[in-house]
C-alpha cells in the first residue's frame, strides 16, 4: 500500500509558535486566565488611517476582480520606494513581488533558488519556518551555531565553518526571530563581502527592521553594506510594523530571473494578493509614520521591562536584545531535574503558571525559550511574576 501522505509533508512539523498560541487560545476558551507570550505580532490595532483606506476599497469595484499576479504597481512602486528609504539600496519596481505575508515571500523565493543537493545555511537559532521553507524545495538546511555570549550572531568565519561546494545561499534575519539580536553595518559588510566572495546569494529577512531599538529610523541592511545585489534577495513586510498581521502582505525583491521564476510560482499557487489588503499596505507604506514610532516606543518599554524581570528570575541569563519583540534566555538551569526537555517546561509554563511561551527547541536551541514582549505591561508583569514563582518553586 502506498504512503497516504506524501514523503515530503510526512515529516514536516507545525509551525510550533502557532501550535502553542492555539494552545493558550484553547485554555482560555475554557475559562482559564492565560497570559501570552508566544504571539509573534503586535498587539496594537491596525492604524485608523490604514482601515479608512481599506474601508473605501472595499466598495471600489476594481478590488473585485483578479489583478496582477505580482502585486498592484503603486503597491510595488512603494515597496521600492520603502526600500531605498529603510534598506538603503535602489531597486526597480518590477523587482518586487508581492505576496500573502513575508511567509509566502520566503517560499516563493526558496522555490525560485533552490534544487535538491543544495545547502542554505541558517543561524541559529532560527525562525522554525525558514528550515521548513528549504526541505520541501529538496535542498538542505544547515544551522549555523550562534552563542548567546557573541549576541547570536553568526560571523564569516562560522559562516566558513559550514560552508560546501553546495551552499548557495545564507538566509539572515536582522532584528532576529527568536533573539531579538541586531547585525551592525560593519558585521553585514562582513558577511556580505564573504558571500559576494564565495558566490553564495544572501536572502535578508527584514520583516523587524523598524523594530530596532538604538536605531533612529530602522536596523542596517546588508543591501546597503556591500552586498552583491545580483544574489541578494530581500523580504519584508507590513505585518509588524505596522500591526498588520492579519492583512496578509509581505513581498520579496529579487533580481529579475528571480523574481520572473517566483511570479510564475505564485501564479499558479495562489495568484494576486487580496486588493484590499494591497490597498491597506499602500496606505500604510505611503501615510503617516507616526505610529510606527510609537509602537516602537512601546515595544522599547516592554522589552527594558521584560528583560529586567527575566533577568531577576535566579538561574536564568539573556542576552539583551535590540530588536524585534522578543526575548531569548537561556533557561537551561532549570531544565534537567523537574523538566526532561525545554519542551516540557515550556508545556508546564503554560499549564501550571498560565504562561504561554516558546521552547528553544523549535528553533534549534533548546535551554532557552522565547518570549514575546508584544502584550501590555501589566501581562509581562503578572505572566513574569507567574514564571518565577513556577521555577523557583520547588
Ligand atoms: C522572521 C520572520 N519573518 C517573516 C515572518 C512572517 O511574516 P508575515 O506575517 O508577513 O508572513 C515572521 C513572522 O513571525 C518572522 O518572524
């Protein structure tokens, strides 16, 4: 008898941050008071402006129909212009695909890049769904290892540790997803003169770019450090800055027989982005920005917050971060005795502290776990002081 599911999707697991936040969504259904820090996004709403523009496009007829493939042109013409203004480099319209959230951008371009052999490296801890992204394409995903004492970021010369004949590409994170760390311009310019060096292409995930703290306007990018931008390819989208989660538009810039092979992906997967969602994006590429200044202000109090309670708990140790939502610490004292894995701790956070986190171990880097500081004040206080009183119990 053959297999019912497909080899490929048979060993493909969850997206573990989504697994837990329907977790704490479930016990809160039953009536338990649950804090969480397992959500990946903004808990502000969307910007009034942007629902206003989404509102009129609604009964704008022309959002009814099917439009382009690759995203409406003023939406791609303001990604471009987002990207000379944030990422420091100039590209062409047509460069730009536009797609179901920065996730989509990241399948499209694994499928356009990579043929089964081939090996990406990925920093670790990674975003559980850039490995995801790499094995169905048939390539392999490497981790490159990352230590909390050098803010988990990787340099070339761990880059040269793994490096093959095969590797042919890096996929960066800066703000990172899990540990909030921030590559600095002269680090990208490393890495990025490494790659151009050894021909391997660089995808740059810059979803949290205007999410850096200590940067007046948005984290360095590698495309303004040097990189060689006939192999690079950038992904970015609305959702996080702009409390946009749900809306569903990311996009990815790429040269233009990259590009040309994602659109011709995309046209058969799921064709053009919703127009209203697209409308909404423009608005909030092309309105005022004030807001994003002011969530990032917030996120700035909540992250000081979050990381001076952490760091109280006894046997716990992070690594500040300076970027993202998210904190990252290394929980390994605890994990041993009373817990088996940082699975289960995670698990037992949530079930007996009412505290839904994250564990390492879905980002390759099990000890630690991952807090999301994207939730109000007083929850990072009750939800800590929960934790705390879970671990040094006894
Ligand atoms: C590093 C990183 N890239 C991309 C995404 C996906 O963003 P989107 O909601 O636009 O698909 C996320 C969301 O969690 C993320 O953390």
């Amino acid at each position: 008898m053959t297999d019912r599911v497909s080899a490929r999707l048979a060993g493909l697991p969850g997206s573990a941050t989504l697994a837990m936040s329907a977790r704490a969504r479930e016990l809160r259904a039953e009536g338990r008071d649950i804090i969480s820090f397992a959500a990946g996004e903004p808990d502000f709403p969307t910007p009034e402006h942007i629902l206003a523009e989404a509102s009129r496009a609604i009964h704008d007829p022309v959002n009814h129909k099917y439009s382009q493939n690759a995203g409406l042109p003023p939406l791609r013409e303001a990604v471009a212009e987002n990207t000379r203004i944030y990422s420091g480099v100039e590209v062409d319209p047509s460069q730009v695909i536009v797609t179901n959230g920065a996730k989509q951008a990241i399948f499209d371009v694994c499928a356009a890049l990579f043929d089964p052999g081939d090996e990406v490296l990925v920093p670790a801890p990674y975003w559980v769904t850039y490995p995801a992204a790499i094995s169905l394409t048939g390539a392999t995903p490497v981790p490159v290892p990352s230590l909390a004492s050098t803010g988990f970021k990787v340099t070339p010369d761990d880059l040269d540790r793994v490096r093959t004949a095969a590797t042919k590409a890096l996929i960066l994170v800066s703000p990172s997803n899990p540990t909030g760390s921030v590559y600095s311009h002269e680090e990208l310019a490393a890495i990025a003169e490494w790659a151009s060096r050894h021909g391997v292409w660089v995808v740059s995930d810059e979803i949290y770019q205007r999410l850096a703290y200590g940067y007046p306007e948005a984290a360095p990018s590698i495309a303004a450090a040097g990189a060689d931008l006939d192999r690079l390819v950038l992904v970015n989208g609305v959702a996080k800055s702009f409390a946009m989660t749900g809306w569903r538009v990311g996009w990815a810039i790429a040269p233009p027989d990259i590009v040309g092979a994602a659109e011709r992906f995309q046209s058969h997967a799921t064709g053009n982005v919703s127009n209203v969602a697209q409308r909404a994006a423009i608005a909030a590429l092309t309105g005022p920005q004030d807001t994003v200044v002011s969530m990032r202000e917030a996120f700035d109090r909540r992250r000081r917050l979050m990381y001076e309670l952490v760091t109280a708990i006894p046997g716990i140790e992070c690594h500040e971060p300076e970027g993202a939502f998210y904190v990252f610490p290394d929980v390994s004292a605890h994990v041993g005795d009373r817990f088996a894995s940082t699975d289960e701790m995670s698990m037992a956070i949530l079930e007996d502290a009412g505290v839904a986190t994250v564990s390492g171990e879905a980002f390759g880097m099990p000890g630690h776990i991952r807090l999301s500081y994207a939730t109000g004040e007083p929850e990072i206080e009750r939800g800590m002081s929960a934790m705390r009183d879970l671990l040094i119990s006894n």
